[in-house]
C-alpha cells in the first residue's frame, strides 16, 4: 500500500477515536447538549463505547510525558498548553513533576553595595473611590483592564486607555470629563476579598466575606450582577484561576484550598494534607504561571507550594515568617522561587527546590501588619529573571513594591518589563510604607523602593493617600501600577517617559 494512503487511513482512524472519546467525555459528564453537537458535526454515533473518564486519563499521561520533557530541556512536539486545563484533577490526577533544585545563587551578589541605581519616577492621579476602603485590585491579562473591589461591597471596572486620557493635560478641557469606571457591579453582601480575570473570556470573578465567588461577564454593560454563584461554606479570602480558565483555586477559613471546576462547580479537596494547623486559613493562594504548581500563605505561618495536577504538598516552608502568619506568597516566573510576606514587616524570597531563604527585605517599619503579595510579569520569554540579574547586573535593576500600612490589609507585587532592544527582563517592585513614631506624631505614608538585588533602600515617595494604603497591583504590560487604601481612594502611577 502507498505510503501517503496508509497515512491518511491511520490519521484518519486517529481522528475518529479522538472524536468518539469527546462526545463521550461530554456524555459521560451531562452535557448532554454539547455532545450531541459534536456526534452531528463529526458523525460519530451518540452512544459510542468508550471507557470512563478514557479522555481524561490519556490527557493526563500525554501531559506528564510533556512537564517532564521540559523539566530536561526537551522541545515539546505539539504547541498543546502543558498545563492541560487542569482536567487531570478530576481523573485521579497526573505525576507530580520533579521541583528544580539548582538556581542561581542570590547570596553570591548580597554584597555589591553600591551598585544600586535610582529608580524611575512615576506620575499619580486619583481615578475614582469607593465608599468604603478600597480593599483590593487586579489588572486584566492584557492590561487593558483593573478591577477593584471594596468593603462596601461593590466592585468597579476601569478602562486603562481612558485612565492615561484622564491624565493628559487638559483632557476635561477638550471633551468634557473623562470618565475611566466603565462597569460597577453590585451583588455581594459583604467585603469584597480578592479579584481575578478570566484568562481568555470577558469574565470578573470575585471572593467575599459572604462565603461565595461570584461571575461577573464584564461584556455586557447594563449588568451589574453575578450570572453564576459559587455557594462556598468558609469566608473566601483569595482567588486565583488556573490558566486554562477551565478551574480555580479558592483560599478560604478552611486549611486547605478548595479547588472548582468551573464548568461543573464541583468542589475537590486534597486527599493527603500532613502538618497542616486545622487553624490555618488560607490568606492568599496563587497559581504558577503555568498552572504546574500553586503555592499558599496561612494563618498557621507556614508557606506551602502544592503540585497543580495531584494536589499533593510538595514543599512546606514551616514559619516562613516567624511566629506570626504568613500573608501573602506568588511565583517568580520561571517557577524557581516564591515571594512572600508575613506579619513581621519582612518580604522574603524562597526557592522552591530547596526551600532555602534566598533573599530578604526590611524597613518598612509597621504594626499589627497583614500584608500580601504578588508578582506580575510582561516578559514574553521564559529567561529566569534571576539569571537576567546577574548577566547584565550592571545594565539592569530589579526593585520590589509592597504596600504597608498599619492595622489593615497590605499587598506587594513584583514586575517585569523589557526595558533594553536586548530583550532584557527587568523586574519592578515598589512598596508602600506606613512609619509610626508614636501616638503624637503624623504618620508618614510613603513609597519605598528596595533594589533586589543589593536589598538597598533606593527611594521615598509620599503615596499621596490620606489614609493607609491596602493594596498594590502591577500592570502585567507596562510600567505602571494601582493603589488602594483605606481613605476608600484608587490611585493610578505610570512611569514619566
């Protein structure tokens, strides 16, 4: 037989068990709808035999087959997302990939005092406010959006380009005012905790203190509520879609996150949790950039990385933070490293192969601070952005932010811009201080920025609340960030070109 015609035959046949496994995948889940449709486009019988949960099964080996190809270096053989979706969750799970434990060494450079550079200036307009305080923010995947979320329970949607109109000279003059809020929602019954953007669809999720999380189709402007309701039993302090936008992550009162599929609403938990305080809220929980991993910060004082297909812990830093809880924890890029902050006035850098106390930034003096922390990236490549620091440690900086504030919810965020025609990944932090000296002095409300790489202090900026800031949120696109405070206000920097 012609070796063409084999081929076609046997693609052929290839595509007809592919389809049969999807219309019954679909069957088997009751979708009854949707696998009709598929039978009828590809014209495979609607009660075609297949095993349980077959689809699943060989998505989840093909996908631990790809993680640990790139774990070696192998160039994948399909542009298929490794992460998969997260769908092997519900198949009884995939491997658990080998955690990398070499990186470059941080302590190596501790040293090279006088090396730090001064740090861009930023413009600040306050955008908009809530009526209560402005509780926490997110950017859209592309930038194009912010929410922010309050304890008056509302939650507001910003336009980015009509924010940078709002800070042209003159811009009321020309049109009339510029409005940036584009969308309020209304529909919680209590403070809003945390924000996360779909990854593709025009889709706003939301965790309050009301126990549930909430689906807000930001497309569609005369809608101010939910269309979808995640009914969950705990408080929900944090929300972080896998990146397929198939499942999310809820961090909540409970010790253990609870994980739903966003098609189904099914709750799954981990089946083998050891060392875990059964008082250990989650305060924050966040994937890796692909899904591979996720890490959590617990009331308990512990920082936890879990593997994004199994569930399963596989590295616990056990009172990250000393005594107190840890608030706050997100993953560099290249999924080498964690970020995180505590309660005693510290951001601290962990790798994750190790678990070791790479670096560590103080001098944000505060009490009683519950602060948090995430990293942002718009670099498109996958060069460690550790690595890019010591290469070109005379060409680059890296400063982190983090906001603090003094009996109130604080937030850090780390960016990384390409700044150079190298492609250089440059990594933006700032943070938000709150200095009392005593009960009879005004308090100073400053933003101070540490370079990351020396851990020196190199810039104070009044924050230019009123009150103390919450929270901090990069643009994942552009030099340029949100703040939120307790004066109910939303401020918006942007890098003076």
């Amino acid at each position: 037989m012609d070796i063409s015609l084999e081929q076609t035959l046997q693609d052929g046949k290839l595509l007809r068990q592919v389809n049969a496994f999807i219309v019954s995948h679909l069957r088997d889940n009751n979708l009854n709808q949707a696998a009709i449709a598929v039978a009828s486009a590809t014209m495979t019988p609607l009660n075609v035999e297949v095993p349980s949960n077959k689809l699943v099964d060989l998505v989840s080996k093909g996908l631990a087959v790809e993680r640990e190809e790139a774990l070696r270096g192998v160039s994948p053989t399909s542009t298929v997302d490794p992460t998969g979706g997260g769908t092997v969750i519900s198949a009884g799970y995939g491997l658990v990939p080998t955690l990398p434990t070499h990186s470059l060494d941080f302590s190596a450079v501790q040293d090279s005092k006088g090396s730090s550079k001064s740090f861009p200036k930023h413009e600040t307009r306050h955008i908009s406010e809530h009526k209560n305080a402005a509780r926490c923010a997110r950017f859209s995947p592309d930038g194009r959006f912010v929410a922010t979320g309050s304890a008056d329970t509302s939650i507001k949607l910003f336009e980015i380009s009509k924010v940078k109109q709002m800070m042209m000279p003159d811009s009321n003059a020309r049109d009339g005012p510029v409005r940036p809020v584009i969308r309020t929602f209304y529909d919680h019954l209590q403070p809003v905790n945390d924000l996360d953007f779909h990854p593709q669809a025009t889709v706003l999720i939301s965790g309050a203190k009301d126990h549930t999380i909430k689906f807000f189709d930001f497309s569609k402007t005369a809608v101010k509520r939910a269309y979808r309701v995640i009914q969950d039993t705990h408080n929900v302090r944090s929300v972080s879609f896998h990146p397929s936008g198939l499942f999310l992550l809820a961090g909540t009162d409970h010790h253990i996150a609870h994980l739903y599929d966003i098609n189904t609403f099914q709750c799954y938990l981990s089946a083998k949790v050891q060392d875990i305080n059964i008082n250990g809220a989650i305060n924050q929980v966040r994937y890796s950039s692909n899904g591979g991993m996720y890490v959590t910060a617990s009331k308990d004082g512990s920082v936890r990385v879990w593997d994004g297909g199994s569930a399963q812990c596989v590295r616990s830093i056990i009172g990250a933070h000393g005594s107190v809880e840890a608030t706050s924890a997100n993953f560099t890029k290249d999924q080498r490293y964690v970020l995180s902050c505590g309660k005693d006035s510290t951001v601290k850098l962990w790798e994750v192969g190790s678990g070791r106390l790479v670096k560590q930034y103080i001098g944000a003096i505060h009490t009683q601070l519950r602060c948090q922390v995430v990293l942002k990236s718009n670099t498109k490549s996958n060069i460690c952005i550790v690595s890019v620091l010591v290469k070109v440690s005379f060409r680059t900086r890296k400063f982190w932010l983090s906001s603090m504030k003094q009996k109130n919810l604080c937030y850090l965020s780390m960016n990384q811009t390409t700044k150079s025609d190298l492609s250089l990944s440059l990594s933006l932090s700032l943070s938000v201080s709150l200095f009392s000296l005593s009960p009879y002095e005004i308090k100073a409300l400053q933003v101070v920025i540490w370079d990351a790489l020396t851990d020196d202090k190199v810039a104070r900026w009044p924050s230019n609340h009123i009150g103390p800031p919450r929270w901090l949120e990069h643009s994942p696109t552009e030099a340029a960030f949100v703040s939120c405070g307790n004066d109910r206000s939303v401020r918006f920097w942007k890098e003076i070109l």
